[in-house]
C-alpha cells in the first residue's frame, strides 16, 4: 500500500498560517511526522494560502527537500503553480492531478515524461463524474490508452475513480469499489488505484469511523494507494490489518509493529 501523507495542505488552518509566515520549521515537522507514521509520498498543496501559489508552491517543496528525499506529490490544478513545484523538486515526484479530459492528459502526462514523473489522472471528464461504474471505467480506459500512447510505465500512472461523499450520496462507495476491482484488469501490469480518502466524509459525523472502514474494504477490492492522514493512529491500524488480511505483509502477534517498521 502505497501511503500519501495529506497534511501539507493550505486548507489546514495550521498550514496555512505557515505558509504565511514562511514557517519552516512547523513545515519540516510535519513532513517528519507524517514519514515517522508510515507515509511512502507527501502531498504538497498550498490550497488557498498565498497570494502568488507558485512562488508559494516552490517555497513549500523546497522546505520540504531540506529535510528529506521522500517522494513528494505535487498537488495543484493550476498548471503554472504545477511546474512551479516539479522544478523545485529534486528526486521523485508524482503530478497531483489531471482530469480525463483528452487535453489535460496530453499537457499533464507530456509533463510527467518531460519531469520524469508519476501522475494522478482523476475519472473525470467534461460530463464531470461519472454516476456509474461503466462510466468510470471508459475514462480509466482512455487514461491508460493515453499513458501508452506518451510511453509513459504504467507503474507511474495513478487512476482515482473519485471518491464523493458518502452524505451527498451514499451510493457512491460501493460504486468506486466496483470501479477500482475493475481498474484491476485495465492493463497487464494495472496502473495503481488511488484514492483521496478524506473526501469520502466530507460534512459527516464520525468522520474517521467512515474513513478507516472504506479504506480497509478498498483495500480489499484492490486499491494499493491512497492519500491520508498518516497521523490518524486508528486509521493506520485498520490500513496494516487490512494489508495482512489481503495476505500482502506477512502475520505475526506484533503484525503492526512490524509493518511501521518496514
């Protein structure tokens, strides 16, 4: 399972203020943090918190590589502030995110080769999301044709079948999870599924009861990325149960020591 540490985001009040403040050191340390807990990427997003987000964005990435070579996710719709953050950003990277859209994909994932990098490519496309599984499944298609069509491995393609949340319609998990064990069989070798999992509780009560329980049946369905709050102790537990379970780490009695330790 392949962890996104969601918390440097501008949409956090904390952040926010940091980035503001060109505080360094409240960056750095949650960067730290969120790698201590287990997180493989860090999501880079400077939200709504500066008045020029690609100064802001090459700011925050740069912070972040002084205190480690993780592989960060450049978060942002905005193409400037996108390439903004893939040129301060040394090492691996992944491009958070385009749409389905055929001119998104051919200006998104020619900028993945060009950086060397993963990309994110969300199932939506001028209809916006789709209400059905089918749906879904034709823009995951034309994704992966277009990631063939620039050459890009499909190791470094990411698909996110949207995950709405479940308050507005309470359809919408068990469709993503029929999405994602279709995505599945899209290419030999798939492209991985990911999913921003807080999206799914956006607005409801329990909030971290909803999160945890979808993530362990996605997982299930075959999801092998996500972007989350590492920092979320329940929420790691129940990711590590369900990857023993799945029988994809191995059991032991002290299973969730082991796994942080990998």
């Amino acid at each position: 399972m392949i962890i996104i540490g969601e918390r440097i985001n501008g949409m956090f009040k904390a952040v926010n203020q940091a980035i503001q403040e060109r505080d360094k050191s409240a960056i750095q340390d949650l960067a730290l943090k969120q790698l201590a807990e287990g997180a493989d990427m860090l999501d880079i997003n400077v939200g709504t918190a500066a008045a020029d987000p690609p100064e802001a964005m090459a700011w925050l990435v740069k912070t972040v590589r002084e205190v480690t070579d993780a592989p960060l996710s450049i978060d942002n719709p905005n193409l400037n502030t996108m390439k903004a953050g893939l040129d301060a950003c040394s090492g691996a990277k992944m491009i958070n995110s385009t749409t389905g859209q055929e001119e998104a994909l051919d200006t998104f994932i020619g900028l993945a080769k060009e950086h060397n990098a993963s990309v994110v490519a969300l199932c939506i496309d001028e209809k916006g999301v789709p209400v059905d599984v089918d749906g879904r499944c034709e823009i995951a298609m034309r994704i992966v044709a277009k990631a063939m069509e620039f050459d890009l491995p499909v190791e470094d393609l990411y698909i996110d079948p949207i995950v709405l949340p479940v308050k507005a319609d309470q359809t919408g998990p068990g469709k993503v999870l029929e999405s994602i064990k279709q995505f599945a069989v899209l290419a030999d070798p798939a492209p991985h599924i990911v999913v921003g999992l807080s999206n799914l509780s956006q607005g409801a009560v329990d909030r971290k009861l909803i999160n945890r329980t979808f993530l362990a049946m996605a997982i299930g369905a075959g999801l092998d990325a996500a972007i989350l709050d590492p920092l979320d102790t329940e929420l790691m537990d129940a990711l590590i149960a369900a990857e023993m379970l799945m029988n994809r780490a191995i059991y032991s009695d002290s299973f969730l020591k082991a796994y942080r330790q990998r």
